[in-house]
C-alpha cells in the first residue's frame, strides 16, 4: 500500500448524501476525537468465534462482518460479545446479529457500523463507563412482544458513559428504545452523558427514543413514528436540544418530563425544540416538557451543515437509513466532520479500506476548489475551517469518503468555563459522591499551539496583569475557593514552545450574593451548587414535617452546598439547621465558615424532623462565607430546610 500525494489537482462537484461521524463524538475530551480502528489490521470474519477474538482487547482493528451469526438472546439467556478499545466493527450489508449483542465496558474510540442487531439479550448495543462510540447505519430491533418488558434496550449508552454518536440507524419495534444514563441516583454519570442523536429513524417503539438523564443531549434531524408513550425524555437535570425533528401524527408525545411537574425539582429536566415538525396538535403539558436548556451544542462542535429540514426528514425511512451497501468500503477520517479547536500542529489521517493500494487526499478552505494534497507536508492555520476528503483506491476501482469538515483553534484560547460575563456562576461541584462539594474549576478551548497556559484571575481589572495565579499544560485550573458577591476578572495566555506568549481576552464571571442574617434564614434563599434543589409543599408529602416557609432543599445522587455571606454583627453565634431525618440511607451534613469545617454530623434514620444544634458557640464577622454543605449515599434524599443563628449570651 502506498499514499499518492499529487498537487493541485481540482475536485468534481459532489453531493454527498451522508457525513462521517458529526457530535460529541469528535469532542476532544479524554482522546482527541473518534479513529475506531483506524491504523489497525483489516480482518473479515464469518463467525462468532473470529468477531469475539479480534473485538477484544484494545489492540486496534477494523473487522469487517459477513454473513450471519446466532446466539442465544430468542432462548432469553444473555448472549453478548465483548468489545474492547479502539475497534471498527463495520458489516457487509447482510451481515447480521441474531440474538448476540455488543457489550462495551470501561472502553473507548468504537466505531460500529452497518450491522443488524435483533433479540439480543438484555441489549442489542450496551455500553457502560465508556467514551467515544460512533454508531452508525445499524438496524437494531426485537419485535413487538406479547410481554413488552421481554426485551431492555436496543442502544443503551449507560453508567458515566459520554462523547457518543448515533446517526442513520433504522431502531423499531421495541418498548425502550434507547437509554443516555443508568437512571436517578447514578453520581457516576456526573458531568457525563453527552450524546447526539441524528438522521435515525425510531418507529413503532413504546418510550426513551432517547431518554436522557444528567447529560447533555443534542437530537437533531431524526424521524418519529408510531411512537406509544413518548419520543424524547429527560430527567434528573438533563439538558436536551431537540432540532429539526420530525414527528408525525402517531407520535403520542414528542416529548416527556419523566418525574418531575415543576422546573425547582432535582428530577426535573430541560428541553427546549428548534424548528421541528409537529404532526398533530399538541397536548397542555406540552408547554412545561419544554421546559428550556442552557446548553449550546455549537459549542461542542459544528453541525449546522448536517440538519435536514423536517420535510426531508421524513423521506428518511427507508432507503437513508440503516445498512447500506458498500459501506465497509468507506474511509473515515480524522478530524471527525464539523470537529472545531484543532491544533495546528497536528495532521489529518484516515483509515484505509480492505485491499486499499493507494489513496489521494483532497483539502482546502474552498470546498468548491479542493486539491489533492500531501498531507505530511500540510501547514494548518489557525482559525481557519478545511474541507477534505479521501479517494481509496483497490483493484475493484475507487472508494470515496464523505466531505468533512474541521476549524482550527484561533491563536488565543477561547471559549471559556465559566462563559464571559457569567453573572450566576456555580463556584462549587460535586467531584466524589461521599464528599462536601470542591471549588469549581476555571475552563477553556486549547489554542492553536500552546505547550503550556499561564492562568490570571483578579478582584481587579487594572491588576490582573500582576495576577497570575499558576501554569498549567491542561486546558483546566482549580484557583479555589471563591466568593460569592465578588465580580472576577481572568484571562489565560498561551505559551508557544518558541516561548512567544500569547496573551488572551479577559473575561469575568460573578455569583450574586445571598445574605444570612441573624435569626432564620430559609436555605432555598441561599446560593446553591452541585446537587441541590428545590422542594415545595413538603408538608403534603410527608407525616408531621411541615417545612418553614412551606420549602426546603433537597439533594440526591451526590454532595450540594447552600452558601451566604455573614450580614450581622462580629461576635459568637449560636447555630442550629433544622432537617429532615430520613429513614432510608444516611446523610452527611456539616457547616463550614470561610471554608473552615466548624462542624458535621450524620443523620439517625429517625423519620422525622430534626434541629442539630452546633455544640460550640460560631466566632462571626461581616463578610464571612458560611456554608451548609451534605452529601448522602445508599439512594436517599436529603431535606434541609433551615437555619437558625442567636447571639450567644455567654
């Protein structure tokens, strides 16, 4: 095999019908994007014993699948075939999966392509604790049951599992289609759980097409039909985008918040829809189910060249999704299509097709006028999006990638954490789920060349120059604990390894402050972080415990803090927290001033509503940061619902 590196040369015009892998799976987070196999042997199997060998361990491989293979799933014993890191598992059309499915656990960079997958037991395509899996062109099915819970889920993508794409999938007849998250109570799939869903068809299937949960879920240009009781749900603090979607007239409901009626509740989640088809009229809940999102999924990557308006959405069904023929024959490439902040100093590659003899690559910032190019001999330049795709030749003829798409990263970092002028940042997190909650940490999008970031934050604009707080070769910095009620300004250059620096923007971000004062302070007037929420009414739900001022918060799955800033006189304080003691798990509680533990206890499992009272007196000052921090564990909530402060009298 040898590259042909031919310049100059101009493109045909083409229309390229499909696009490569698009969404969080090219996000650069934990690997830098999706290769599968690429730069792996090329092996065909015809038998289940061959597809299990290569398919494990993370050795890299691109297996391509012929013929059918049969397993246990139609005798409900679980039949599945594990599948390691760093594999392209890609069907000949026909190839088939009957009742075996694909397990991939604490693994990453996955491709699966162009299978049938049907009456695999417990799931089709399961993957749990992994990162970066692309599937794509399948057929994943199980019938319609006479008992519908016969069958779990046909891709689930589970357990702290994220960066994951599914596009052009024909996924039908089945009860729960797709899962994004274990379910609630899972802290593991804390700041997980990113997927995209796009180009798919979901037909005559019950519930979850997908359903998400803590993540973020981006479902554009996908068809709906025959769909029992909802297309897309979300719970437990989801942010769902749903965008150009086409749901038709059997489509019960587009949409479903799974366990919540009110925006303050930890099971609430958020969706908001962008210019989909709605086919009949839509129900009164449907106003709560969109209940907003504040994430933007064109910070993550672009994909504004893939979304298909809704009415050639629904011409999806049949002939664009599921296996295609010859898709085994198509390379795939890297940078992944609409991948953005790429450094200059690396080079595109993409992987070679079975009985490849050469490949002549095709890029350039016109899409119109691509030329066949060296890619060794490549120099990137910053903020600047290439077209590219790849020729393969065998001796059948030639074999043609999709036009992709990449944008490098701009000189300076960008795209910060929390975003510019952010005026309610969270300045706490949940890192470890039987732990207080930490400071959060300062983010940004790498620069084009940068061996190293110089980190500035500051009180003060004018001495921010003066205010480097640490270096670091990662795109993150922890600088602590912050105060709530102060305005900062920060901004993070970029080292060259010439040394040159490259100064960034400022930026500021702040989270207004909330007073505590002497006597009660409700805890749903403080600041919240990780997570806490809301709780109305509680006196309706639970015997003898009615909260004061009919609200307290409420945390599950993991630590969340409530803060405010001392406003009464300097002196000793008495402090009781008033709680809900549930019977179920235990929590952990604690009160902490200017980060100082002064005290924690655990709760008794009394079923019933507790006033802790801090067995030493509080040394107070104006402007001391206090701060009620809990965690729980063994799937419990905690109720906390206020705080009472007196003067000491000694």
């Amino acid at each position: 095999m040898f590259i042909t590196v031919i310049l100059m040369a101009l493109v045909p015009e083409m229309v390229m019908a499909q696009f490569g892998p698009v969404g969080f799976v090219n996000v650069n987070e934990g690997i830098n994007g999706i290769t599968g196999g690429m730069g792996g042997k090329i092996v065909r199997v015809n038998n289940r014993e061959d597809l299990a060998k290569y398919a494990a361990g993370s050795t890299p491989y691109i297996i391509i699948v012929e013929g059918k293979m049969t397993g246990n799933g139609l005798n409900r014993k679980k039949d599945l075939i594990s599948v390691g890191s760093n594999k392209t598992i890609v069907g000949v059309k026909g190839a088939e999966l009957a009742s075996i499915g694909l397990d991939i656990k604490g693994q990453q960079n996955i491709i699966i392509r162009n299978l049938t997958i049907h009456h695999a037991d417990p799931d089709g395509i399961a993957a749990r604790s992994s990162h970066h899996i692309w599937v794509d062109h399948c057929d994943v099915y199980s019938e319609d049951e006479p008992v519908k819970e016969d069958w779990d889920g046909l891709v689930d993508l589970t357990v702290g599992s994220s960066y994951l794409t599914v596009s052009y999938c024909y996924i039908h007849d089945h009860h729960k289609a797709c899962l994004l998250n274990a379910g609630t109570m899972h802290f593991e799939d804390n700041g997980k759980n990113r997927a995209t869903y796009h180009h798919n068809a979901f037909m005559r299937t019950d519930q979850r097409n997908p359903r998400i949960g803590y993540g973020l879920g981006h479902v554009f240009s996908n068809y709906y039909h025959k769909i029992g009781t909802y297309a897309i749900g979300v719970h437990t603090q989801a942010q769902a985008v749903s965008e150009q979607n086409y749901f038709d007239a059997t489509v019960n409901h587009p949409f479903e918040n799974l366990y919540a009626k009110s925006k303050d509740e930890a099971s609430c989640g958020f969706i908001v829809d962008r210019n989909s088809y709605f086919g009949k009229e839509l129900s009164p809940e449907f106003k709560f189910q969109t209940t907003g999102a504040s994430f933007k999924p064109e910070r993550w990557y672009d994909y504004a060249f893939a979304l298909t308006a809704p009415n050639e959405v629904a011409k999806l069904y049949p002939n664009q999704v599921g296996p295609v023929e010859g898709l085994e024959n198509e390379p795939i490439l890297w940078p992944g299509n609409g991948s953005t902040d790429i450094q200059t100093n690396v080079k595109p590659t993409f992987s070679a097709i079975d009985g490849m003899t050469k490949a002549e690559v095709y890029i350039g910032t016109d899409v119109n006028r691509l030329k066949k190019t060296n890619i060794e001999k490549l120099v990137l330049r910053p903020a600047t999006t290439y077209y590219w795709y790849v020729k393969a030749y065998t001796k059948k003829g030639s074999h043609q990638s999709p036009v992709y798409r990449f944008t490098t990263a701009a000189e300076k970092v960008a795209n910060p954490y929390p975003t510019d002028g952010e005026k309610d940042a969270k300045l706490r997190v949940a890192e470890v789920a039987q732990s207080k909650t930490v400071p959060m940490s300062l983010s940004w999008r790498p620069a084009a060349v940068a061996e190293s970031y110089k980190v500035y934050l500051s009180t003060t604009a004018s001495k921010l120059d003066k205010a480097l707080i640490g270096t670091t070769t990662n795109t993150t910095y922890n600088p602590g604990t912050l105060l709530y009620g102060q305005k900062y300004y920060w901004r993070v250059d970029a080292v060259r390894p010439d040394g040159k620096i490259v100064k960034g923007d400022v930026w500021t971000f702040e989270s207004p402050a909330r007073y505590i004062r002497e006597g009660r302070t409700e805890m749903e007037h403080l600041a919240r972080s990780a997570y806490v929420y809301l709780e109305r009414n509680v006196n309706t739900r639970f015997k003898d415990y009615v909260a004061s001022n009919d609200t307290c918060t409420v945390g599950e799955v993991g630590p969340g803090a409530m803060s405010g800033i001392w406003q009464g006189k300097e002196g000793n304080y008495q402090i009781s927290v008033t709680y809900y003691d549930e019977a179920v798990g235990q929590a952990w509680m604690g009160v902490s001033v200017n980060d100082e533990l002064v005290d924690s206890w655990r709760g008794e499992r009394t079923e019933a509503l507790k006033i802790h009272q801090l067995p030493k007196t509080v040394y107070l000052k104006p402007g001391d940061q206090i701060r009620i921090d809990f965690y729980t564990h063994r799937r419990m909530r905690c109720r906390i619902d206020c705080m009472d402060i007196k003067k000491s009298e000694e």
